[in-house]
C-alpha cells in the first residue's frame, strides 16, 4: 500500500459525508418553502461538520447589509431581533472579502456573536464561514462554531462550500417560486378588479339605458317627420349601447363550471318571468312581440337561478337582434320526460344549415367581421352553452335556414 494513500478513517469519513452531500442535494432540490429550505441547510452544516452551532447569514436587497436568515436552534422570530455587527464579524469578512475563513483556537467570547446565531457570554473556540454565491454574486454567507472533537481543517471548508454551492441553487429557486406565486396573485386581484369593474359598470348602465330606450321609442312614435330620423338614431345608439352593456356582463362569465353555480331548488316559471322582464323594454323599443307560455304547475330544478336567467337573456337578446322590427318572439317553458325544456324561438333572418354547429364557439359570428350588419362580440351564445352544461343540461338550435327564423332551446334535468 503507498505511505501516500489517506488513511483509512479518513477515506471512510470522505465517503460518509459524500453520500450524506447527494442526500442533501436531493432534499435541497425537492423544497421551494424558503425557511424550510434555510433551516435544512443550517442542520445539515452543524452535522457533517459536528459543530455546535451553523447559520446563514443573507443581504438585504434594500440595504445591501447582512441578516440572520437561519441558525440551528434559535426561532426565526428571535433571529428578526438579532443585530449582525457589519464590521469585525466573521460573516462580514467573508462577505467582503469574497473568500472562505478559519479560525481556530479563538478562545473566549467575542464582539459580534449575533452574527454567528449565538448567544452573548457563548464561548466560541473555533469558526469557519465560506461566501454563497447566488448566480455567481456573493448573496450571503454560510458558517459553523465550535466543532466538538477537534478544530476545522481544509475538510470540513470543502464539505461547507459545496453545501453552500448546492444551497445557492435551492434558495434560488425557492426566491424564484416565490416571486412567481406572488405574481399570479397580483394577476388573480388584477383579473378581480377587471371582473367587479366590468361587473358594477354593466349593472349601473342598464338603468338609465333603460329609460333612454323607452323615452326614445315614445319620441319616435309621437314624433312628425321632422324629428322621426332623430328619434330612430337615437333607438339605433341606444340599441348598439345595449349589445355593448350585453357583451360586458357576458365578459365575467366566460368560464363557467360547476363549481361556480349557486344550486338550489326552484321553480323556473320564476326564472322566465325574470328573463323576460329584463328585455321588455328593449322589445318595446323595437316595436316587436314577446310571447311567454309556461305551464300552471311548477317545474322545479336544481339551478343557479341568476346564471339561468342571464342564459335565457342571451337568448332573447338574440333573438331580438335578428329579428325585424314588428318580429314575433317566444318564450317558453315545457316538460319533456325527465328534462325541463326552456325555449327561445323567433321569426327572424334564421341559421343557414352549415352554421349551426358553430355558433356556440367562442366569438363565432355568422356574418363576416367587416361586412357584418348586427354589432356584438359572439360571446353570448358560449355563455349560454357553458351555463347549460355545467347544470348538466345543453343547448341546441333549430332552423330550416336564412330567413326561416332559429327556436334556441336549453335542456336541465327536473327534480321529482
């Protein structure tokens, strides 16, 4: 055997702290909890360094100074109090210096034993600190105190250093999650505010647009010649400004699911007369023909009553849209078997055939974009589809073609 070889205490103990630094790696690279991952690390020095103390000491982004992230035994709100000296502390040279230090044979209590993660009157024999290195910028510093067998050697600095190099990666990553996850939240409380902006702003315009509807229709009946093409651009606006409130409100339901509804039993007949009421005006205004037939006993479903009627307004939005002015529109409700079926039909420009199994896409419009007679944005009808189907209903049309007029019906399970 060659005198030169390490002994073999020393290729046992060379081992020993190889597996337990791959077992460090795995753990370090399977925690994005930031104090965790801080307190894993500190734990993980003082062990394989048999020290009795290790900490972690990180630069403030602000002030650019150090602080005690993490020591073994001391709680992190006692460590928020602790003050790290920036001058004469172990750390600080570390950090300065951008280089690793040991000091053995120390002997006593030192100034600056904060920034070691001790307390006062502790005394320190030995001391080794080496810089962490975020990205290739010293981030902090990683050191140990007081071995209790013997003192630090070029062993124990190499050991530190490639747990503060894997440290440097975790805590990385860990900063990196944390940044993202506060990210979407800044994204979640932005897409919020747009849903109650859009929200309040469509339900506090639907009342004076109501009044301008019906004041307008009433001036373009009284009206002689000379005011009646006043009268008409302003129902005309008035109209465009409807599909526009329409397309706001439909804005915050684009995703609908199942755990969103509000299910309770109740009766639909409700939920019609609610549907219809919310567009009378609006059928008034363009001179057209709503009709509600429902049946005497109650039909009872479990349903979100607010996000039914708003499917059932879509509908009659629509169809008033394309119907003609003085246009027949009806609103019905009928059992078949097991299912309610709530029905929108008119007598207006119809469905040609080859469209009728996209118009419940997202933004699908029949017409072409810029050559289109009738405003909107097509959400309407996908917010009906998704409403059915998270009831666990659906939607479907019927129409012979152009010009032939379109029935819309909604199909929801009954409750016995």
């Amino acid at each position: 055997m060659d005198d030169s070889s390490p002994p073999i205490d020393q290729l046992r103990r060379m081992v020993v702290r190889l597996s337990r630094l791959v077992e460090i790696s795995v753990t370090l690279n399977s925690t994005l909890d930031l104090d965790r991952l801080l307190q894993f690390i500190v734990r993980s020095a003082a062990d394989l360094l048999e020290s009795e103390v290790a900490s972690i000491l990180l630069v403030d982004e602000n002030s650019q100074d150090l602080y005690l992230a993490a020591a073994t035994g001391i709680s992190r709100e006692v460590l928020d109090k602790l003050p790290v000296p920036k001058e004469g502390a172990l750390a600080g040279t570390v950090f300065r210096e951008d280089r690793p230090l040991i000091l053995n044979e120390v002997f006593g209590a030192l100034d600056g034993l904060h920034g070691l993660g001790v307390s006062e009157g502790t005394e320190i024999r030995s001391l080794i600190g080496v810089p962490l290195r975020i990205r290739e910028q010293v981030a902090g510093v990683l050191q140990a105190s007081n071995k209790r067998a013997s003192i630090f050697d070029d062993e124990d600095l190499q050991t530190l250093t490639n747990i503060a190099s894997l440290a440097g990666v975790a805590i990385h990553n860990a900063r990196q999650l944390d940044a993202l996850n506060r990210a979407y939240e800044e994204l979640g409380n932005l897409d919020k505010l747009k849903s109650d902006f859009i929200a309040i702003a469509s339900h506090e315009l639907r009342t004076p647009l109501g009044l301008i509807l019906g004041n307008a229709a009433l001036l373009q009946e009284a009206a002689g010649d000379e005011l009646y093409e006043t009268a008409e651009a302003v129902l005309a606006s008035a109209m465009r400004m409807r599909v526009l409130i329409e397309d706001m409100t439909n804005m915050s339901m684009l995703q609908v699911g199942s755990a969103e509804l509000m299910l309770a039993l109740q009766e639909l007949q409700p939920i019609l007369q609610a549907a219809h009421d919310e567009v009378a005006r609006l059928v008034e205004a363009k001179g057209q023909q709503l009709t509600v037939n429902m049946p005497e006993e109650p039909l009872v479903a479990l349903l979100d009553g607010p996000k039914m009627r708003m499917a059932l307004t879509n509908l009659l939005n629509n169809a008033i849209r394309f119907t003609d002015r003085e246009g027949q529109i009806a609103l019905e409700l009928e059992p078949h078997g097991r299912e309610a079926w709530l029905r929108v039909s008119d007598n207006g420009i119809g469905i040609p055939l080859d469209q009728q199994e996209n118009i419940f896409e997202l933004f699908y419009q029949v017409e072409d974009h810029l050559t289109r007679r009738y405003d909107g944005m097509g959400l309407g009808l996908a917010i009906v589809k998704a409403i059915a189907e998270a009831h666990g209903g659906r939607v479907w049309v019927e129409s012979a073609g152009e010009n032939t007029g379109a029935t819309f019906t909604i199909a929801v399970p009954l409750e016995s």
